[in-house]
C-alpha cells in the first residue's frame, strides 16, 4: 500500500487513460482511497484534486471556468478530500455547501431552484452537499438516520 497524493492520482489517471476508462465514484474509510472505474460514464475529460483542505474552493471555480463539473467526492477522517470533476456531463449548473450538519433547509432551498442532490461526502465532522441542475433525478428525498 502507498500513500496517496495528486502524482499518484496523476500517474494512475495515465495509466487508465488509454483504456478510455474514467472515475465514476471515489470513497474513503480509515484513510484508504476507493475508485470504481467505467468505461461507460460518457464523460470526455477528467481533473481530479486531492487537498487536505476539504474541497479547495479556489481550485473548483478555476474547474467551472473550463466547463468541468463535481462528478464524485469522497472525505477522509483526516480532512483530506478527493474530488472528481468531468466534462461531458448533463450538468449545466452545481453549487456546493460544506457545513457541520446536515444542510436540510439549503437542500429544499436548492430543489426549488431546480437542483437536486449528484454527490455527498463526508471529512471528520464535516458535511459536503452538491447540487446540480438538469441531473437525472426528479423526486429526491433526504433520510439521516443512526443505525
């Protein structure tokens, strides 16, 4: 096992690259980094950022510039975050809210502005929620339960 970092994730980018094969979903548990891969996900071009600042905003604006949009996040218990972000997308607008609990109230805000919920993440005590507009979904529903 090595450590995780953005050469590595570029190295392990151009070695899949040309199988045509991109990031559909990104995970994390006990610092270990999870992919699944697809050749399927119809996206034409990825950039990817790991951070120890959970989701670096600055770096995300500078993506939607270029036309890439959040496909996938994923959060570790020590803060760090991977973020996915394609071209090839549905998606025409996102918008994105880190909070210390769970954003309930901006989620009904967004879903009458006709977002819906495309990926959440969680890093230590911290809540990711990211929204888009013309997403295939339609009629979401947010459950928080303990189990």
């Amino acid at each position: 096992m090595t450590k995780l970092t953005n050469e590595k994730i570029s190295q392990f980018k151009a070695a899949i690259y040309l199988q045509n094969i991109k990031f559909h979903c990104v995970a994390s548990s006990a610092n270990l980094w999870a992919f699944i891969l697809d050749s399927g996900t119809g996206y034409s071009s990825q950039v990817c950022d790991l951070s120890s600042n959970f989701l670096r905003k600055s770096w995300i604006m500078e993506q939607w510039k270029k036309n890439y949009h959040i496909s996938s996040i994923a959060g570790a218990n020590n803060d760090k975050s991977l973020v996915v972000m394609s071209q090839g997308t549905n998606y025409t607008q996102q918008s994105y809210k880190i909070t210390r609990s769970f954003p309930y109230t901006w989620i009904n805000k967004k879903w009458r502005d006709g977002f819906h919920v495309t990926s959440m993440a969680t890093a230590g005590s911290r809540w990711c929620v990211v929204m888009s507009t013309n997403s295939c979904y339609s009629d979401q529903v947010p459950i928080l339960r303990h189990f």
